[in-house]
C-alpha cells in the first residue's frame, strides 16, 4: 500500500504502534500519526501543488489514506482566507483574517475531521459507526458515513440545535437525543460498543479525525505563501482543530517548506461557561479538571472535559499563546457585527473569538502590528436557537411611509 505513514505512536508516552492496523486509543489517551517527512520531502515540493484540485486531498502525501484508494468525499474544498478591514480597522487590528471554514459540505469544519476518519475506517473494513457530539460532527459524520454506505449511531444533548439534530436524521443516521452533557452522550457509545459492534468515531477516540483537521493548518500555511500568522484565534471544545494545525506546522517546518522559522502564536478560546483549558492554563496544569455546571450556547464549546486536553495545552504552551475566556452574554452581539461590518456569518464559537481578541487587544497581549487569523469554525444559519427575531412588518395594503421606514 503506497502511503508515507511509518507508525502510531501515543500522544502520552510516546510507545510505538504499527501503522495498518485499526487502533483507538493507548492507555485512554489518544495517538499521533507518524509519518516519513524526509521521503515526503523528496517525493514533492510546494509548487507541485499549485497544479492539483483545490481540495483538502491535495495534500495527500501528508494524509494516511493509501494512494491507490478513493476517498470518501463530498468535495471538500480548499476554504478562503478573508481579509477583514472594516472590522480591523474598528478593533485596531488592521491585518485582520477569518479562514471561513463555514464552506465545507456539511457547514463547519467538522467535515474535515470525517473525511478523513471515514474514509480510513472503510479501508479498514469498518461497517458500523457511532459517536457522540454536540452538534456539527454528528452531521458530518452522518454524511461521510452515507456517502460511504455506513452505518451510523450518533448520540446528542437534548438541547442540541435543531438543525444538527436534522441533517443526522436526514442523512440517515440513527439519531438519539440524550439528557445531558457531550461527555454523558460518550460514555453511552462506550457502554455499546462490545454489545453492538460500532466502532467509537468519538473525538480522539481514533487518530484520524485529527490528520483531517491538521489540513486547516497546512491550507493556511499554502494561503500565506508558506509562511505563516503571528496570531491564531481558534476556539476550542475538544481541540482537534487546534492540536492539529499544531501538528501540520510543526511538519512543515521538518519538511523545510516555510519561508521563515516563525511559529503564530494559539490562542485556545472559550466561553466563561465552560472553560476547562482555560482554567488548566492559568493554573500551569498539563490537564484538565472536568468544568462543572457547563452551560454555553456555543454547542460547540460544551466540553466539559476533553481527551486530548494534555494535547491542546502543550501546543499552547509551545507556541507561546494563550488560553482565553469569551463573554457568554458577548456571543450574540459578535454575531451580528461581524457579520454586519464584513458579510462573513461566523458561528457561536467564533463569536467568542471576536469577544477574547478584543479583550488581548486592550491589554497589549495582541498588538497593532500582529497579522491575526480568526477560524470561523461554522455556518452562523446552523444556529437559529441563538439568534431571535423581532422583525418589523410592513402591510402591504396599506401606506408605507418610507422615511420612518429608513430611519428605523
């Protein structure tokens, strides 16, 4: 099989494990994919790629899936890097940046992740799928999954946006709706898994979904002309998106692909009702206590305790950023700015981005001259809970004075 992988190995000790086989995780934690960089590096160069599809597939030799087999997809594309200079200018960041990830086929970043995860669990012969979620890889999953002619479970909160809750169904997922928290809805596909078979697609429950999210960071990089940012604001529940980026710079930089050494600088962001990395962070812990009483309306932040939270905070801590709390009662009034002053419908959990950038730009942590990339992670229309509407009406049968109209 034609692929640059050379081994497993986990993310805790560091134990070796062979590549081609079917692995979760090593002693409850999760696993890096290991690949040979120097053979990469002979195999291809940067400018080879300008030739190649606009899709996450063309890095390939950086992916696990064997050459000779087709992905599971559904056109995943390369998603934009938007200026932002309304919005700069107005926060005193002029080189300000949102990589709108809200383009990808199921609307958020997840679909990265699923890709990925999907397409490696049908090389391994995987029939049967199951995961918990908090709302965006339970679509993703449910999608990849029938695109690949799987089986899927997915287990979400009760209050878990509509929306999610319908493309799962509509995708032909078995949807179950669960009275409590992400971390309740994975200890019920654990507590299956020996009595129905699936296999857990859980976030770092297998080592795929993060090779998938680690396309963000190489997509940036390639974006930049191979350098990259000195400021990353990203925001995190289970951190694979942030774990991942990680582990594509630190790649890149082996493969000598980036046009300087620098490193940007992560900023891990959450929302006050549920900051477990935030609070690990301030304290110098290497991992994190369970958040009690997590409440956020960014769904996708409702993590109370998170697997690969060792992970996310060892990047942090050597790109030399910061793990940071967004205002709760911020997150709808980001939403309509941002979306206002730019056209860019960023999701919740961007939101909360906006809300900590503001807060480092103030102290002088985030400087003026700082080039700073914001991930929208999804599509603001996946989350009309959020948003109320009292909207004007206008009778057509009758009058319109359209001056008031106007200065309403």
């Amino acid at each position: 099989m034609q692929t640059f992988v050379t081994h497993l190995e986990s993310a805790l000790d560091g134990t070796r494990l062979e590549a081609g086989k079917v692995h979760t995780v090593h002693q409850g934690r999760p696993i890096w994919v290991r690949y040979d960089l120097q053979k990469i590096g002979r195999a291809i160069r940067p400018e080879s790629l300008v030739a190649r599809a606009p899709s996450l597939w063309r890095y390939r030799e950086l992916l696990p899936l064997p050459f000779e087999e087709e992905p599971v997809s559904l056109g995943e594309g390369m998603t934009p890097l938007l200026s932002c200079p309304r919005l700069g200018r107005e926060m005193h960041v002029p080189h300000l940046w949102v990589k709108d990830e809200a383009q990808l086929p199921t609307g958020s970043f997840k679909s990265r992740g699923m890709a990925l995860a999907v397409s490696m669990a049908r090389h391994f012969g995987l029939k049967r799928l199951a995961a918990p979620t908090a709302g965006n890889a339970g679509g993703a999953l449910a999608a990849y999954g029938a695109r690949a002619g799987m089986e899927v479970y997915v287990f979400m909160p009760s209050d878990t946006p509509r929306i999610n809750q319908m493309e799962a169904h509509l995708a032909g997922a078995r949807v179950f709706l669960v009275n409590g928290l992400i971390t309740d809805c994975g200890r019920l596909v654990r507590e299956g898994i020996e009595r129905t078979g699936w296999f857990d697609m859980s976030t770092l429950k297998e080592p795929y979904r993060l090779e998938g999210k680690k396309t963000m960071g190489l997509e940036l990089a390639e974006q930049l002309g191979w350098r990259l940012p000195d400021v990353i604001l990203y925001p995190t529940g289970g951190g694979t998106g942030l774990i991942g980026m990680w582990k594509a710079f630190q790649e890149l930089r082996e493969l000598g692909w980036l046009q300087a050494d620098k490193m940007p600088r992560l900023i891990s962001c959450q929302s006050d009702g549920c900051a477990p990395i935030v609070r690990a962070f301030e304290a110098g812990l290497r991992f994190a206590e369970p958040f009690a009483n997590a409440h956020t309306v960014a769904s996708g932040l409702r993590v109370p305790a998170a697997v690969g939270d060792f992970m996310m905070l060892d990047a942090i801590r050597a790109s030399k950023g910061l793990a940071v709390c967004g205002r709760e009662t911020r997150i709808l009034d980001w939403m309509r700015r941002v979306t206002s002053l730019e056209g860019i419908g960023i999701c919740p959990e961007t939101a909360v981005c906006f809300d900590c950038l503001e807060h480092l730009r103030s102290d002088g942590q985030i400087q003026e001259s700082d080039e700073v990339v914001v991930f929208n992670t999804g599509a603001a229309q996946k989350y009309p809970e959020v948003v109320p509407l009292d909207l004007p009406f206008v009778n057509k049968d009758q009058p319109v004075d359209y001056e008031k109209l106007c200065s309403a």
